[in-house]
C-alpha cells in the first residue's frame, strides 16, 4: 500500500488522522452533571460496575433505546451538542479547522502529486474500500443488524440498526448543509471556493457516509474491556483499525480520482465520524436515564422518594 501513496501524501494522510482520532469527541464533550442529577448517581456507579458512558461500549441485556421517539431526542441532542462543548471539545474544533486549513494551502501540491502518481492499480485497490462510500452500504448493515436481532433476540442489534440509518441520514444533512456553506468546485472543474451558493462540493459526500458508520460499529460491539481475552481484545482492534482505514482510504480514493480537493474530502470524513459519536453519545444518555427512576411513593408508614437504578 505504501507504494500506491506518495511521500506527501502520506504525510497529509498521517497529520488528517492524528486529528480524527480526537475529532469524534468534537460534538460529544459532554457538561458534568449536577452531582445530585440521577445522571451523575450513575456515573459514579457505586457498585463499581462500568457506566455505559461516553466511549463505552454497549452492554447486552440493558435498555436499547430505538424507537422513533428516540429519533426525536437524537436530532435535539445533535443539534444542542455545540451549545456545550467543554475546553477539550473547543481545542478540537480548532484542530480540525487548522488541519483543514493547512490542506486547504497544500491543496494544489496534494492534488499535483496525486495525479502524478496515479495508476490503474492504485484506482482498482482504492475501489474496494469505497464501498463504504456508497448510498447502499449503511443500509444494508442496518437490514442484516435489524435481521440478526431475531437470532441473537436481543435489541441491542435493533437500537445499531437505527442508529446506522440516523447517522447515514443526519450525516447527509450535515455534508449538504457544508457544501452550501462551502460551495467549491471538483478539481477537475475548477479552483474557485464560493461561499453560500447550492451545487457545491465543499465537503465529500462519499467521504462522509463512509465514516458515519464507524462510530457506530465501534461503540456498540468492537470496545475493549478488561474482561476480554487476548483473541477478542486482538479481533476488536484489528476490526476497528481495518473500519478506520477504509474511511481513510475512501478519503484518498476522492483525491485519488480528482473528485473532491483535500480539505473537502477531509471535511468529509469529520463530518460522518463526528455525527455518529454524537448519536452514539445520545443513546448513552437515554440509556442511563432509563436505568435511573425517580418516583414517588406513598404507604400507610408515609410518603417517601424511591430511586431505581
């Protein structure tokens, strides 16, 4: 694979990466809670049993919200997410818009090279990965999760299920939304960047949906826990690893195939990683908010405060 790359391009790829690997948690720094909040009686988790938190995985034979209620409070979530980013969440924001200002400059060098080195092998090997980047993908993970939930009977595959429709969808909304703000040109049309103006391609459609669903995948089946043996720990992480690398590599086949400039492409692929985290992250919170309840309860001895957990 290194010798489909070249030595700049590989550079770009590296410094893109180091990036997304902190930019899923852009949108997802999520505010303490107040330490009397049922919320925060789950975080700290007395029994000493591992919260479903941000990053973690999903646990089998808890609450797998996924109903079109939960639809609702996902888009509000996504939408009020930036209204509470914490001083990580801002620092990352300004990496990612560093980055794609460095690759914005390095934009015609990127291209030049890519270009240059350009071979029917390296078009073949990076068609495979962008399958990711098809419409169909993401659909058709959800149909075999929501198939699967009548084998394992567990709603756990129903909640991946919606959510890698959502994150598909959401993440659409995100990229037309950027290409409107940002309405630049394919390199093989242009160089011109227009500001507000529909029909653009300011940020990778194909980049985009790619990545919308490892965030996902990730979150609900491939993390790591202490109870894990070394063949899973190895099988989650080499999964996980091949996700990612198949989100980048659909990142470079754009370039590759003069469709979308380097920050565009970039953009992209933030956009689809950062929307499923954040989905994820709402699933989480509706998580613990139905394993906390707080009800009111009345007896012949008096009245009284009951909490579940």
């Amino acid at each position: 694979m290194a010798a489909l790359l070249s030595r700049p391009i590989r550079r770009a790829i590296a410094i893109g990466l180091a990036i997304i690997c902190s930019a899923p948690g852009v949108l997802s720094a999520d505010p303490e809670p107040p330490s009397d909040s049922p919320a925060a009686a789950v975080r700290e988790n007395p029994a000493g049993e591992k919260p479903a938190g941000l990053g973690a995985s999903v646990p089998t034979g808890g609450p797998h919200p996924h109903g079109f209620r939960q639809i609702g409070v996902d888009a509000k979530y996504l939408v009020t997410r930036p209204l509470h980013l914490d001083r990580d969440g801002k620092i990352k924001i300004a990496l990612t818009v560093g980055t794609a200002g460095a690759l914005f400059l390095l934009r015609n060098r990127i291209r030049g090279k890519a270009q240059e080195d350009r071979s029917d092998a390296r078009d073949q090997f990076l068609q495979k990965p962008r399958i990711m980047g098809k419409a169909a993908f993401a659909p058709s993970l959800s149909l075999i999760a929501y198939g699967a939930s009548f084998l394992t009977r567990d709603d756990r595959e129903k909640e991946t299920a919606v959510l890698l429709l959502e994150s598909m969808a959401f993440t659409g909304v995100g990229v037309g939304l950027g290409q409107f703000v940002l309405s630049s040109q394919r390199p093989e049309e242009g160089k011109e960047v227009r500001f507000f103006r529909w029909g653009g391609h300011g940020i990778s459609g194909d980049a985009g949906l790619a990545a919308s669903v490892v965030p996902v995948l990730r979150r609900q089946y491939l993390t790591v826990h202490p109870e894990d043996g070394t063949t899973l720990r190895f099988w989650k992480r080499s999964a996980t690893g091949i996700l990612y690398a198949g989100a980048a590599l659909t990142v470079y086949q754009r370039i590759n195939n003069d469709k979308h400039w380097a920050p565009d492409a970039f953009l992209g692929m933030v956009t689809g990683l950062t929307v499923g985290e954040t989905l994820c992250d709402s699933h989480d919170s509706s998580r613990q908010e139905k394993r906390t309840h707080l009800s009111l309860e009345a007896s012949p001895s008096g009245v009284g405060l009951r909490v579940r957990f």
